[in-house]
C-alpha cells in the first residue's frame, strides 16, 4: 500500500510490517485447521480398523497354548546330555519295544482273524450255494419219488389184482441132494473138469489143450531159433511176441495164451458165450452134451466140478445125473471171476537156465508124501 503523502517514512513501514505479519498468522492458522482435520480423519480411520476381535483373540490364546505345549515338548528332548538317566531311558526304550512288539503282534493276529474270516466267508457263501441246490434237488427228487410210488401203488393193485385171478399151481418137487462124504480120489484116476458158468455146463478136455500148447510152444522155439545161445536159454522177449498172439477153440472153449512172470508159457480158458449146455440136456441121450460124456471112459475118471456163483442150478442137475450114473464126482466153488488156467507141459522154460539144486546132505531123509486131497464127496 502507497503511503499517503504527508506521513512518515516510519510510518509506511510499520504497515507493511503488520501486513507481513498479519499474512503470516492467517497462513497458520490455515495449516492448522488442515492439520487438525487431517489428524482426526487418520484417528478415525485407525480406530475402525483396530477394533478387537473376541474370536479371534481367543483363537491366538489357544494357537499361543499350543506353541507352548510344543515348547515344553521340545525341552524335555532337548536335555542336558549330563543329565540324561541311562539306565531309565534304556527302560524306557524297551517298554516301548515290547509295546511296539505286542502291537505288531496284534495287528498280525487281527489280520490273520480278518483272513480267516474272508476265507469262511466264502466258504459259508459256497456252502449256502451247495444247499440252495441240494434243496432245489431234494425237491425235484421228492416229486419224482412221490410220482413213483404213486405209479408202484397203482402197479400193485394191478398186479394184486391179477395174482387173486391167477390159479394156484402145485410146487415142484424138492431137489434130493445126497449127503456129501468128501475123501480122496482112487489111485490111478484122472480128473475130468467141468465148468458150471453161466448157469451153463462147459466140460474141459485139459489134456488135448495142453498137448495142443504144448506143440505150438515147441513149434515157435524152433522156428525161431529162440535158444541158440543155451547159457541164456529162451529168449522170453521174443517167444512172448510170438505166443500171445496164438487162436486157439474148440465147441465150448476160447483159448488165450499167455507168459507168467516171464519165464513161464500158460493158457487160460475162456467159456464160449451160450456155447456151454443146460443141465436137462443130460436127460437126453442124444444131445449134444450126452453125446460128449459118452466119449469119456469114467471107470478112468472123476468128474471134478467147477462151479460159479451163477451156476448151481446147473451143477445141482449134472451132479444128479452123475449120482444115478455112480459116476464118481466132486465139487470145487469159484468166485464169480474166477478162470481156469493152466500150464504147458514139455519142460518149457523162458530165460537163462536155472542152477541145479545142491543135493541134500548125507542121512538126510525124504520129505513125506504128502496126504492126498479130498477130491470127491
């Protein structure tokens, strides 16, 4: 501001002075109301962003409760190696193996239990499969059987019913059967065989098979050269090849041929199916089983006989035939597998030759004959 004319140089500066001064203070008070203003905004905003939290207070004292627990867990490893008890931490070690070895042991045993229970478990399942079809079965059978009887019920009624219109008829009469007296054969005698099978009646002329196998065994020996070498004797290899494969018959008989042990050339017989005769066929001269006996000379031999389980009949009929005949006989039972072999006569003998013997000492006595068999009865 200009001074006005007439007044102090002084004057005019104090003016500006107060000017100055005056601009001054309004500056600050200015940058005082900003101040202020922007100190309460700052203490407002502090304020609303640190409010406390109860929760979560709570959650730190409980996370500060944990670091701590860890801490006192941490000590109590971390000990003074001066005073760690030897002795008590190596009991403790083996509490804690036995503890550890009673553990595993259980754990073995509950999986060894969960197993065996998964193994019965299977075999419960397979069983109840079992037994759902044995019922299904036993049901069906039931119906089946009950069908059955039902038809077998009818089946008697009818058959009663027939058998009260069937007229009696008389029983035949009773089979004489002679009382047996078993003793040996007469000296100079020969047996006859004949075999009751198949409720059949097959007589044997033994004596003409074995010369037959006998020849036929001979017969190959030779035609082979099967005994050029006498230390090993017959060769059995190559006589077995050759003899087993022989055919031989006769009307009641097949015979087959064969080496026992192989050293031993036999033959079995066989009886020819329906081949053999019926007993009744004895009564008649002229059948052909009458006309077979006829051929034999029996004041040189006994009739021996050989009798199946399927074959009494048979032999209870021929028997009384011999009986009234006073042709001497005898009877020998047999299972129902049994075959008539026998052996081959002429010395025959497979493989290298048997060492003789050494003779009996000096005053040695000989053996006893023996008693003879019960052959007849």
């Amino acid at each position: 501001m200009k001074p006005p004319r007439g007044t102090d140089e002084d004057d005019g500066g104090l003016d500006s002075l107060l000017d100055t001064m005056t601009n001054v203070v309004g500056i600050l008070v200015l940058v005082l109301i900003v101040t202020q203003m922007s100190v309460a905004e700052v203490v407002t905003r502090i304020t609303a962003e640190n409010q406390i939290d109860e929760e979560a207070v709570a959650e730190l004292d409980q996370q500060l409760e944990i670091e701590r627990t860890e801490l006192r867990d941490l000590e109590k490893i971390l000990v003074n190696p001066i005073n760690v008890d030897a002795e008590k931490l190596r009991q403790e070690l083996r509490l804690n193996k036995d503890l550890l070895e009673r553990k595993k042991a259980l754990l073995a045993q509950k999986e060894k239990e969960k197993n065996e229970f998964a193994i019965k478990m299977v075999k419960d399942e397979e069983m109840a499969a079992k037994n759902t079809k044995l019922i299904a079965d036993t049901a069906a059978k039931r119906q089946e059987l009950d069908k059955l009887l039902s038809t077998s019920l009818e089946k008697k009624a009818k058959l009663s019913a027939q058998l009260d219109k069937t007229p009696r008829v008389k029983a035949p009469a009773d089979i004489e059967i002679s009382i047996p007296n078993p003793r040996p054969a007469p000296a100079g005698i020969k047996q006859l065989m004949i075999i009751c099978s198949g409720n059949r009646i097959y007589p044997v002329n033994i004596d003409a098979f074995r010369k037959d196998a006998e020849v036929k065994a001979k017969s190959i020996v030779n035609r082979f050269n099967l005994k050029r070498d006498p230390a090993k004797g017959i060769d059995s290899a190559k006589f077995k090849q050759h003899y087993e494969k022989l055919k031989q018959q006769d009307d009641f008989f097949d015979v087959e041929y064969y080496v026992q042990g192989e050293r031993w050339p036999r033959f079995r017989l066989i009886p020819r199916e329906n081949k053999g005769g019926f007993g009744k066929e004895l009564i008649n001269p002229r059948s052909r089983l009458r006309r077979w006996f006829s051929t034999v000379d029996f004041s040189k031999y006994y009739a021996r006989f050989y009798v199946l389980p399927d074959s009494f009949d048979s032999y209870v009929m021929a028997r009384r035939f011999f009986s009234k005949s006073k042709i001497l006989a005898g009877w020998d039972p047999q299972n129902a597998n049994w075959v008539l072999t026998s052996h081959v006569p002429g010395g025959i003998e497979l493989g290298p030759p048997r060492p003789k013997p050494p003779p009996p000492p000096p005053g040695t006595r000989p053996p006893a004959k023996p008693k003879p068999p019960n052959l007849i009865d």
